[in-house]
C-alpha cells in the first residue's frame, strides 16, 4: 500500500488512503490524535518508567572521568545562553521517581527521625565481633579499607587526617542526609567509635595486622584511643559497573535514553553542589551499580565520595580557588599576568575559618550564581533558569530545625563547629533562593481544592518579597489537541495564594499567573466528568500542567 | 486569532539510527484549520522522510550482537497494549518504548584509545626531591625500582635513569637509594645515600660518581669572553659521611668528611682544549687531584613552610652548588653558612678553604594572588695561602641556579657575590610567575671588587608547584650575551 503513494498513475484519492494508512501503520495504528495531544492521560508522570528488566551494563574503571578533548571543549568552550530545556521532566515541571532520583523531603515532608536516618535503611555493620580487613585503600588520602563485618556483608570505612578530625567523617554525615532527604541516591553512611582490635585482616586476603596498624597510625585518634570511622555501604549490589558521565548515555544500558546533560536532577545538581560545597565532583565520584528488585534487573546511579563535601578535601581543607574557578580557565590566567597576580583573584582575600573540622566552607565570597565545580561537566553548564529553581526551591523548603538535625548526625565534638556548620548551610541556602527563586515570579505546589487554584508564593514565605504582591491572574480555555487557547474567560488580580476557577466547563482551563517584574507561571488544569453523587462536584479538576517563563520573554498571557 | 505554540519534545537517539522524535506536542496552529490537500501534503512528507530515514539507517552488515541477552522469563510484559487491546499512549508507555527499542540495538562499550592512555597516564605518581623527578609508574614499577629525570651537573642535558629505593627502609625520615643515570650528551653517574633522621641527630652516608664529558671553561675573572670557550672532560667521584644536630627545631650544625677524586680529560665537541685556550700551566690540567674535604655548617630557617630538613645533604659535596630546598615560603629568612678545607691527598700544592654564606628573605605582600618579594645573597670566598686552586674547583656564577642571564659556568674565579631577587605571583592553580633580576661579580681578591660593573640578568619565570613545593621551573633570562632559556626541577631559592 505504501507503493501505492508514489504511483504517478494512481489518482490522488489513491494516493492519499495509502498515504495516511502508511502512517497510521508507523504510529501503531492508532486511529486517534493521541501523538498531537500535549496532556496525556497519566500526566503529570511521578513515576519514570526506567527499571525495566535489562541485562547489565559491563564494568567501566572507577578512575574514568572526561577526556582531554571534552576537558578542553567545556574548558574554552562558551556555553553561552542555553535554553533547551530539560528531557526528563514531567508536564508540572518535576522529575519523576527513577532510578536516578526519588522525590522525597520536599514533596513529603521527611520528620526528624527520618532526616536522621537518611539513607540508612536497614541495618549498620554489626557492633559486637571484630571486623575482617578484605581490603586497604591505596597509600595518600584518607586512611581507608574494605572490610566484612559477622554478617559477611562488605562495607568501606573511612578515617579522618590527623591535622583535621572529624573533618571529613562529618563532611560525609551531613551531606549524605541532605542528598537523601534532596532525592539523590547517596550510600549508606554510620558513624562508629572503632579501638584497634576492632580490626583484623581476613584470612587468605594478603592483608596482614602490621598494615591494619600502619592504616590506623596514619588515622586521626580520638583522647580516648579510639578512632572514628565513616562506614558506608550500597545496598543490594549485584554488579558494581562504574562511574557515570555527564553527559551522554550509556550505550549498554537499555533503561538509560534521557541525555545526561538534559537530565534536570543532574543540571539542577550544580545548585545542590553549590550549596554543599562538593566543588570536586566529577564522574569518578559517582558509581553506577546494578540492582535486582521484584525479579528485574537495572542500574541505579549514586553520588559517592560526600566526604569531599562541605570544607573537607579529604585529607586536607578544600583550596581556596575551589568553588570559584573551574581547573583551568585562560581568561583568569592571562589576567593575572598582565596585572601580577593583582587581579583576577579576589577569592585570595577570603579568610577561611580557624577549625580543623570545619575545614574551607563558609559564606564569605558565596555567590551561587557565579559557583562552579573544580572539573567543568556539560550538565552544569547546561542548568537553566527552570533547573535552578526546581534545585532552590527543594533546598530553601530546608527550614533551621531540619538542618539542625541533620547536622547533628555529624556528631561533632565541640558544640560550636556544629553552630557553625548550621548557620553556614542557612546563609547559604538563603542566597541561593535569593538568586534563583524568581523564576515565573517565585510560585509553586499548585493545586487544585474546592474550587479554587491554590499555590504557595515561595518568595513571599521566605521573606524575600511582600506578600502583599498583587499579579494578574488570566483564565482560558485550552484546546489540548491543538495546543490553542480560547479568549480570555476571565481576568483578575489578586494577592492571595488561591484563586478560583471559572465557572466553564471545557477539558482543559490554562491559568496565566503573570508577577510583576518577575515573570509568568501558566498552570493548566484538566476537568472531566464525575459522577453525580461525588462529593466533589460534578467535575474533578486536576493541575496537569505548570510553565513558566522570564518577564523579557513573557508571552501576552 | 493565530495561536502559535510549540512544546517540548523528546528526542531519542537510538545507536543505530537518526535521531526521531517523540513528539508530546506536535500540533502547530497558525489560522483555520489546514484543508485536506495540505494536510495530504504535510502526511506524504512526513511518510517520504520516515521512509528514507528508516531505508538509510538500515545496516548493510549484521550488527554487534548485545553481550548478553537479558532473561526474557522475567520480562515486564508489554503494557504498551491494555487488557481491551487498545494501544496505551500513555507517557510512561511511550518511554517504555523507546526503552525498549534501544534494548534491542545496544552494544558493549569499549573504551577508546584516548580513554585508555589517559587512564594510564593518570596512575603516574610521582615525587619531586631537589633536582630530580623520580615517578611511580604503576605498571612499570618492578621490585622498588622507579624511573628518575634530572640529577647530573654541568651540561648533562635533559637526565634519566633508574632508582633503587628499597622499601624495607622507605619512611619520612629514613633515605636509602641508589641510582644510575644518563643523559644525551653523553654524561652518565651513579650515586648512593644511606642514612635517616633519629631525634634531633641526621646522620647518612654517600657515594656518587659522575662522568662530564662536555664541561665548558671561559676564563677565569669577570672579564672573561665567551668566545673564548674551551671544553674539557672531567670525571668525579665523592665518597662520605656527615652528621648533623638540630638544638632547636628550626636550626641545624654539623661537619661532614669526604674523599673526592678529580680527573681531568680532553673534552667532547670539538671545542679547544683548556689547555691550547689558556695555556698548560693553568691549575688542575694534566695532574689528578684528589682531596680530603673537611666541612662543618650551620643552618637556621625561619621561613613560613614547614621544615623539612631533608636528611641535610644539601649540605654535602654530592649535591650541587647553589642548591635549594623547593619549598614555598611566603615570609620569613634563612641563614646557611659553611666552611670546607680541601687538604690534597697527592702532596699537590692546592689545597684551600672555602667560606660559604647563603641568606634569603621572603617579604609578603599578600594582595589577592601577588604573593610578595623573595631575595637572596650569596657570597663565597676561597683561601688558598700561596697555592692554587684547580679551574674546575673554582667557584662560578652563570645558568638555571645563579646568574639566569648567562650559560652555566660562565663565570669563574675564587670567590663570588651573588644577589637575586624575584617578585613572585599566582597565575594559575599551580603555576607562579616571577619577574626576576640576577646580580654577579666573581673575583680573585677583595682589592678586586668591582662594584660598578657586575653582570646583570633579568627576565621572567613560570614555576610548577604542588603541595607547598615547586616541581619545576621555566626562566627565560636576558643578560649582556644575549638570551638564555633555563629549565630546572625545584626552585632555585
């Protein structure tokens, strides 16, 4: 039938059966417009569907990162304005569960019990029998080891430098629940006390007691004579693959489409990064591993190395350049060349805090706009106005108490580095949703209760703007097929965070929240029929869809 | 009313296909609804480009076939259809579909070239010790053997070779190593150091040889021209201990003895000999000079890096003349003087006494990445009574570790001054920059300083640094002969 399209002698009625037949056919033979629709019936998605049962990818080395040619390009290269929004994302502007991320603290607030426990489901390596060394970790660094504990589950300690205990160990705590409660995958992380009998070398594993010792020697020990050790473990591990790229897919995985660049919980990732401090980040400290859940096998892809987070380079403070500059960028270099160093590094002049726990982390010289990681990647170049503000907004829900506890697992000896660390995070967090939260005027959680659009105005409920803001406030219908927008319903302005819907009955109403100087949010809303004895009225309204956009480039709502 | 919108769409790029696109919005409405002879059209387009795109994506060979095929038992079934088997256009379904059908077209990754010689590259360790650069190379590493760069004095050239560092004996204060180098220009030398650092006592042993075929003379005084070089061969050999007290953290004192043998030979090159240049009676031609060296020296640093004494062999006559120790101070001084009697073991009248003082100060300045001032002063005197000193064992100024502005051994004579001084920045993570001038007078006697006409050079030098220490180093230097181009592991001061 499709030959018959290109038979010249066959006329146009001809033609035109074949033709469209030939394409219902490479659609699935669908008669409906089902591809022309923007809403689709399971819209907005929470769940992406991408641990479907695959077989693993093949290991990749652990110390893989970028290669000198893409080092370069994102190095000279000029990102410029990109605007190209993120692939993976849901109609609302969300990220649906996946096996990259899992919408948690801000979409359900987490209690203190559960930001305390993090990641940490199920149980901690066993308290009572010595540990079996399988492994040491290789000489500089951070004194390191592999170890199994009477379970014989495998898990990894850490110890903290001697010239800066706790350091590292609380660097990893913190930011293990931060990641955890964000929606990251981030391993398992305990604290414990550990005396040097503790540990044994395994049997038939190379490793001998004189370098157990040696390990230990080179570790930071408390008065006490103990050590405090970082434990971590990654849960169901069937085969450790590698690190992830950002950018890209990886080829061999078949659940794995979305682009890494154009994945938002990754773009969004240089906000979180920012407000941790993990300027080293970079593929080698992320780890894919492949999983098998209710009989299907996938890969699951986690942050790892937190103790390089915060002020923590692991046996040393961060550099002061960290954060600021990425590892090579020509422009400063030539500057500070022609001026002699008198320009070009203002970063310099930072006075870091005098705590060896706390190490270089603090909000002098932080602006969250201008942050960047040591190791330029492709994501966060890629990180859009839409990106920023879905990361600011699920770090500024972050409330004083919430990062209290969570600072608290860190377990720091003196009471005023934990004071520290707690109004650090604060400060930063407050600058980053004072750059970031104005995006589409600043509003969010939109939904849709007894007959009224409600919303919560994030930049008013944290003090950065009046919440007596009054914005316009459009209604139309919308055609979802077409993608077209009736004539206006109605118009109004208001202050509150919560308008009602019209009285029209159409599939699909679009609300136009337009906030002076700040931009536009459109908010679309699907209405279908219910039954007559719902308590809910005839029709059951549902937010379907969210956008927005800046105030230069808003569109006549 | 025109309405013109268009939404996001995903786009999938399959290994072995064009990219295609799913579209989540693909309606785009600019007026009244198209008629059917546009819409006909917009679908045969749409037919033809799928068509060609699908026949040229099409594999003419048989396709890499995935490593392993995954266990169609467990399979999720396919939900793209419901129970009513109608098609479910869902979104989740239709990711499931492009899921899907990558799965039926992946292939293994293989690393590339590039990825595998970085990774390579990247497991290079590496150690910077005054002078040399000794790396681990994982994989090339046999039985504590490690390969070394740099190492040989005079016009060695670009240096390698193998070190033995045996770790029965490896620790922070503990040095055991052996070494066998060579170079290009035809130098080659071994060396030996034994020895450690046990409370506020260092103590070590050494031996070194070394053969320079291409050594250069210009004269003895400050007057001497560099058209009239000569060449000259010599072959060395140092064998000794030294022993040193530390009464206080940053302060050193102690003696070394040693036995050094001298032999001098026709040089390589084709240069004249010293001989035919500057005449057969000039000290130390045609006679082998062997000395019994008796030392004592005294060190204190108050610079702001942490001390590392370095078992005090810069102290000892195997290590350069002018050595540093390549740390990176910012603030402070540091004092080294030390005096040497050379007693001839061959009843050759040329024995003599060398006084030696070394004091650098370091000013900060501390405004973003200017780091501050850094000088040094050098002074040497030899005294001789009546007898003379070997050319080879006179003092000299020229090249990468005195006066940059002038090749190596350019100028000789029994005693030295010496000035430099640099201002020293940041330019990058780990690279400084220093603007650099070098001031330099050799002279026989006192009575023959002359003040007003010191040798001058002047330029500007990149220094690789990590972790407090400068790895190496780059100074383009102009002095009165022209331009010179110096590259030297450490730092020079």
């Amino acid at each position: 039938m499709c030959a018959a399209f290109f038979d010249s002698t066959r006329g146009l009625r001809v033609r035109c059966a074949g033709g469209l037949l030939c394409l219902l056919a490479l659609l699935g033979g669908s008669p409906s417009s089902a591809a022309a629709q923007r809403f689709l019936s399971d819209d907005p998605l929470w769940h992406d569907p991408d641990r479907m049962d695959m077989p693993f990818p093949e290991p990749t080395p652990s110390d893989r990162g970028i290669g000198p040619l893409e080092f370069f390009e994102r190095s000279f290269g000029v990102p410029g304005e990109y605007a190209v929004p993120a692939k993976n994302v849901n109609t609302v502007g969300g990220v649906p569960n996946s096996s990259w991320y899992t919408n948690r603290h801000y979409r359900s607030p987490m209690s203190p019990a559960a930001l305390r426990q993090g990641p940490n489901q199920g149980p901690g390596p066993s308290a009572r029998s010595p540990w079996r060394v399988v492994e040491l970790g290789p000489p500089g660094g951070l004194p390191r080891a592999i170890i199994r504990d009477t379970t014989g589950r495998p898990f990894r300690i850490l110890f903290d430098a001697p010239a800066h205990p706790e350091m590292a160990t609380g660097a990893a705590m913190i930011s293990s629940r931060l990641l955890h409660a964000l929606g990251y995958n981030v391993p398992q992380h305990w604290l414990r006390r550990v005396r040097a009998g503790r540990l044994v070398p395994e049997p038939d594993s190379g490793v001998t007691q004189s370098r157990v010792d040696s390990l230990l020697a080179s570790a930071a020990q408390r008065p006490d004579g103990t050590y405090r050790a970082l434990v971590t473990r990654i849960p169901d591990v069937e085969r450790r693959i590698g690190p992830f790229q950002f950018k890209g897919t990886r080829a061999d995985d078949g659940n794995d489409v979305f682009p890494h660049e154009d994945r938002r919980e990754l773009r969004g990732l240089r906000i979180v990064a920012a407000w941790i401090h993990h300027s080293k980040i970079r593929p080698r400290h992320t780890l894919d591993v492949g999983v098998q859940v209710e009989g299907r096998r996938f890969v699951r892809h986690y942050l790892t190395d937190l103790h390089l987070t915060l002020g923590s380079a692991g046996a040393t403070p961060k550099s002061e350049w960290s954060g600021h500059e990425h590892v090579l960028e020509l422009g400063r270099i030539f500057e500070r060349i022609g001026t002699l160093g008198l320009s070009g590094g203002d970063w310099a002049e930072v006075v870091p805090p005098d705590n060896a726990a706390v190490g270089r982390f603090g909000i002098g010289g932080f602006d969250p706009r201008a942050w960047r990681p040591e190791w330029p990647n492709l994501a966060f170049q890629r990180t859009t106005p839409a990106d920023a503000f879905w990361a600011a907004k699920k770090i500024r829900n972050f409330s004083r108490e919430d990062l209290r506890v969570i600072v608290s697992t860190a377990n720091y000896s003196s009471a005023e580095v934990a004071d520290y660390m707690v109004r650090t995070l604060l400060a930063r967090r407050d600058a980053i949703g004072q750059a970031f939260l104005n995006w589409g005027g600043g509003l969010d959680r939109f939904a849709v209760r007894s007959g009224r659009l409600t919303f919560e105005d994030l930049r008013a409920a944290y003090g950065q703007a009046p919440d007596t803001l009054r914005r316009t406030v459009t209604w139309r219908a919308y055609d979802n097929r077409a993608d077209a927008v009736s004539p206006v319903l109605t118009r109004m302005t208001s202050s509150r965070e919560a308008v009602p819907l019209p009285d029209y009955s159409p599939s699909y109403l679009r609300a136009s929240l337009v906030t002076p100087r700040a931009g536009t949010t459109r908010v679309y809303v699907r209405q279908t029929e219910q039954g007559q004895a719902s308590p809910g009225g005839r029709l059951r309204r549902r937010v379907v869809g969210v956008e927005r956009t800046a105030p230069s480039t808003a569109e006549r709502p | 009313m025109k309405t013109f919108y268009r939404a996001p769409r995903v786009s999938v790029r399959t290994p072995d296909a064009a990219a295609f696109t799913i579209p989540i919005v693909s309606a785009q409405m600019t007026g009244p609804s198209p008629g059917p002879i546009r819409r006909v059209t917009v679908l045969g387009i749409a037919l033809v480009t799928t068509l060609i795109l699908g026949a040229w994506s099409t594999p003419r060979t048989a396709r890499a076939q995935p490593t392993s095929r995954p266990d169609r038992s467990r399979t999720v079934p396919d939900s793209s259809w419901n129970r009513e088997g109608v098609r479910d256009t869902s979104r989740a379904a239709r990711w499931r579909r492009v899921r899907r059908q990558k799965a039926q077209s992946m292939e293994e990754h293989r690393p590339s070239f590039v990825e595998r010689a970085v990774s390579f590259v990247s497991s290079f360790g590496g150690a910077v010790v005054p002078h040399r650069l000794i790396l681990d190379v994982p994989r090339v590493e046999i039985a504590d053997f490690h390969p070394v760069f740099g190492g040989l004095e005079g016009n060695a050239g670009t240096t390698a070779g193998v070190l033995y560092a045996p770790t029965f004996w490896a620790g922070e204060q503990r040095l055991a190593e052996a070494e066998l180098l060579g170079s290009l220009r035809g130098y080659y030398g071994t060396g030996m150091r034994f020895g450690g650092v046990f409370g506020p006592y260092v103590g070590y042993a050494y031996a070194r040889y070394q053969h320079r075929p291409r050594e250069s003379f210009y004269g003895v005084g400050p007057d001497s021209q560099v058209d009239t070089e000569a060449g000259f061969r010599l072959d060395q050999g140092v064998v000794g201990g030294l022993l040193g007290w530390s009464p206080r953290p940053s302060a050193l004192l102690g003696g070394h003895v040693s036995y050094q043998a001298n032999r001098y030979g026709t040089g390589q090159g084709g240069r004249p000999t010293v001989a035919d240049q500057f005449g057969a009676t000039l000290p130390g031609i045609g006679d082998d000079v062997d000395y019994l060296m008796l030392g004592a020296f005294f060190e204190l640093d108050a610079r702001d890096t942490p001390y590392t004494r370095a078992f005090g062999h810069r102290f000892a006559p195997t290590e350069p003349r002018l050595r540093g120790v390549s740390l990176d101070a910012s603030r402070g001084f540091y004092l080294a003087s030390e005096v040497t009697h050379n007693l001839s073991m061959r009843g050759q009248d040329v024995d003599f006494t060398r006084f030696t003082l070394d004091v650098r100060e370091f000013v900060p300045i501390g405004k973003e990445l200017l780091h501050g001032f850094s000088f040094r002063q050098f002074a040497s005197v030899t005294h001789s009574g009546g007898g003379r000193v070997p050319f080879y064992r006179l003092q000299s100024i020229g090249g990468a570790r005195s006066l940059r502005g002038y090749p190596s051994g350019r100028f000789r004579d029994r005693n030295v001054l010496l000035a430099n001084g640099e201002v020293r920045c940041q330019i990058w993570h780990w690279i400084d920059m220093a603007v650099f001038a070098d001031v330099g007078h050799v002279f026989r006697d006192v009575r023959d300083v002359d003040a007003a006409d010191p040798r001058v050079g002047y330029g500007l030098g990149f220094r690789v640094k990590n972790d407090g220490k400068t790895l190496g180093r780059v100074d383009v230097a102009r002095g009165r002969e022209g331009w010179e181009l110096h590259l030297d592991l450490g730092s020079l001061f």
